[in-house]
C-alpha cells in the first residue's frame, strides 16, 4: 500500500474556511502517495519553507534597523518633519514601481530567483542613507531602497502563495510572522546600539548580515524550487504555454484586497517610520525606549501571526479581517493620544495585536485568485500603504501635531474592517 505523507493528505480532514485550496492541488496528492516521492516532496517542502522563513526575518530586520535610525538621519540631514517626510517618499517611489514589474520577472524568472536577488540588492542599499547630508541625497538615495524592498515583498509573497497552496494549509501569518520577529530583533539591536554607533556604522553592520544571510539560504531557496515540489501538468503536445487570463470580477475582488492590505499597512508604516519619533518628541522618552516601540509594536505582530493558521481554521477570514481591524483601531487610538510612554507603548502593542493577519490575509488570498499578479497587485496597493504613510503623517503634522496625523491610523483601521465584511462571500469565511 502506497504510503501518505502530511504534505497530501494526513491530518486534514476538514479545511474550516478554506475549501478553495482542495481543488487546487489534486496533482499533488499524486506525487504525496508514491513512496519514496513523498518523502522528497515534504522534504523539499520543509527546507522551502524554512528558506522562505529567512528572508521574511531578514526583511524585517533589515527594515526595522533602518527605520529606528531616522530621528538620527533626520538630525544629520538637519530636515523638517515635512522636508523628512517628503524625502520618505523615495522610499514609496522606488518600491511601488518595483511592484509592478516584479510580479511580471516573477512570471518569467520565478519568485525564488527574484527572492535571491532582492536578497543582494536589500542590504547593499541599506547603508546608503546614513551617507547623506541634506534631504534631497536621502530621497534619491532611498529610491534605490525602496526599489530592493518593494521587489524583496513582492517576490517572497508570490513564492509564500505558491507554498501555501503547497502545503494546503493557511500558513501565510506565519512567513509574516517571521517578518515581525526579524523586526523586532532589528529594533531591539538599534535601540541597543542608538547610543553607541553612528548610523554609518550601524548600517554597514547591517548590509554584512543581509548579504551573509542571502549567501547562506539563497542556494538552498534555488535547490528546492516549486517546480520540485508539485510540477505542472505537460501542455498539450504542440502548444505553447499559455498566459493566465484573469476575469474583470476576479481582478476587482483582487484591487479589494488589496485597498484591505494598504489601510492595514498605513499603520504599520506609521509605526515604523514616526513611532520613534512620537515617543521622543512628544513624550520625552530616551533612545533606547523610543526605539523600543516599535520593537513592542512588532513583537504583539509576531505573537498575533503565529497564532493566526490556528485563528483562520476557527473563525475564518472575515471575522479575522474584521475583528483584526476594529482592535487595531482601538489601539492606535489609545498609543497616538496616551499622555505617558506606558500608555502610548501598550496602545502599539493593541495596535501590532490587530493589524498581524489582516495583511498576510489580503495578499495570501489575491495569491490564490490571481497567481503572481494578484500578489504583485495586492502588494502594490499594501506596501504603497505602508511607504506612502509616513509622508502623508508627516505633513499633516506640521500642519497640526504629530498625534494628531497619528490618529488616520485608527481611521483606516477601522476602514478595513469594514472592507473585511464587505468581501466576505470573497473570503470565503
């Protein structure tokens, strides 16, 4: 008797609110049933999954040990909060540009290849703004940023998609929450170190363990291809492979989700680039517990996505959209007015509590109507979120108080919990 493997089969006897994957995958339950090949399958599918793992943490501590030496770039660019906020842009520019191609390079090269080398590209960015002196050499320079981390997002979610779908389970919180770990572990490092290097240096450190990291795993992400795990059934004898026509209603339910990702990701960007900076600047806390926020915001992400396959089989997606939102709305509202840094540093952590699986939801199930162009678009609209946040907070808080700009976080939070309800019938929950 042809023996079964956990990759086809085992331990899945009901998918709660994920009928949609069953279909997709019959092809690999041929290859889960055969012996000695399913042995390899689930073994390529741990290595990949693990590989993937990785470069989600690596993102994440790349990103979070650039973004808590921005109260100390802004002093050494001598920038406004405007002229800082206007220079933030590169960072949106270069990334949502880089979106859009990426998913089309992820078609034709496949998503691991473009993992591996965003890999490279990311860290050897990273170091280039602590080489700035005024606000125009740091937008330019952060276009180049943006453009490695836009691609780094876009290509390592395609390649979760294709996983997930492998492993017929709602994994995708977990590659996020592997993201918010590397997060937090960047931040706590900067909060370590803000008083101890330059950001020169901090940077430089940071660009040797990305490219460390990349020479290390990136082999290991080529070997265990997709491909390897559940090949494509042959096209027809004499003809070409043929491109994914996607219908007009499938492409709206796509743009759906990813209005979802980017009301989520607004806040998490607000957190990320001006969390620091509201804790300093307006409740006088220290370096290291500025840059501690954001550490608190990521480790409540961390926490909320590795329960968040055990919440997604339970409640299913819409209720995790909407009940996601609406605590992330109550949370950012309590850390932009709270008048001390407890208050403010429990507000962060509500807030991280709630935004965790709603964006790995968003993007995850365009994945899986859309293939790597609903990703690329989702993503698009999620990171543009995320990157275009910190400009728009910035010059609403010249115009009126930094907590104030805050407080659209709790108003787009809320947004997207509406938006959750609305695609529920899309959702599947």
């Amino acid at each position: 008797m042809p023996r079964v493997t956990w990759v086809g089969v085992l331990r899945l006897p009901r998918w709660g609110p994920y009928p949609h994957f069953v279909p997709q995958l019959n092809k690999l339950r041929t290859v889960s049933s055969g012996g000695s090949g399913a042995d390899t399958a689930s073994a390529s599918a741990i290595r990949l999954r693990a590989a993937l793992t990785a470069f989600f943490a690596l993102d994440g501590f790349l990103f979070a040990g650039w973004v808590v030496r921005i109260p100390a770039i802004k002093h050494q660019t001598g920038a406004s909060a405007s002229t800082l906020g206007l220079a933030l842009l590169g960072v949106s520019a270069g990334a949502v540009i880089t979106m859009v191609l990426t998913g089309r390079l992820c078609r034709r090269y496949g998503s691991h290849a473009v993992v591996v080398v965003c890999g490279v590209l990311l860290p050897l960015t990273i170091a280039l703004p602590a080489q700035t002196r005024s606000a125009l050499s740091l937008g330019l320079v952060l276009l180049l940023f943006g453009a490695a981390y836009g691609g780094m997002n876009v290509a390592a979610n395609s390649a979760a998609v294709e996983l997930v779908t492998t492993l017929r389970r709602p994994v995708m919180p977990s590659f996020h929450a592997a993201f918010s770990l590397g997060g937090m572990a960047g931040a706590g490092l900067g909060g370590l170190v803000a008083s101890r290097l330059s950001p020169g240096t901090h940077l430089f450190a940071l660009a040797a363990v990305g490219l460390a990291v990349t020479a290390a795993v990136g082999p290991l992400l080529l070997r265990h291809a997709a491909a390897a795990i559940g090949p494509a059934a042959p096209e027809p004898s004499g003809t070409a492979p043929q491109p994914r026509r996607i219908p007009p209603h499938v492409r709206r339910i796509v743009v759906l989700f990813g209005v979802i990702a980017l009301c989520t990701a607004y806040g998490e960007g607000a957190l990320a680039e001006w969390g620091a900076l509201h804790l300093s600047q307006d409740l006088h806390a220290g370096a290291g517990v500025a840059a501690a926020g954001y550490s608190v915001f990521a480790l409540a992400m961390a926490i909320g996505r590795l329960s968040g396959t055990a919440l997604l089989e339970r409640l299913g997606q819409t209720r995790t959209l909407v009940a996601g939102g609406a605590i992330a709305s109550a949370g950012m509202l309590l850390g932009a007015l709270a008048p001390t840094v407890p208050l403010a540093l429990a507000g962060f952590a509500v807030t991280g509590l709630g935004l965790a699986n709603i964006f790995p939801v968003a993007v995850g199930r365009a994945g899986e109507l859309a293939g790597p162009g609903g990703v690329a678009a989702a993503s698009t609209l999620g990171y543009g979120g995320m990157l275009l946040g910190p400009p728009v907070i910035g010059f609403l808080a010249d115009g009126l108080t930094l907590p104030l700009a805050l407080t659209t976080v709790t108003l787009l939070a809320a947004v997207s919990a509406v938006l959750g309800w609305g695609a529920r019938n899309a959702a599947h929950g």
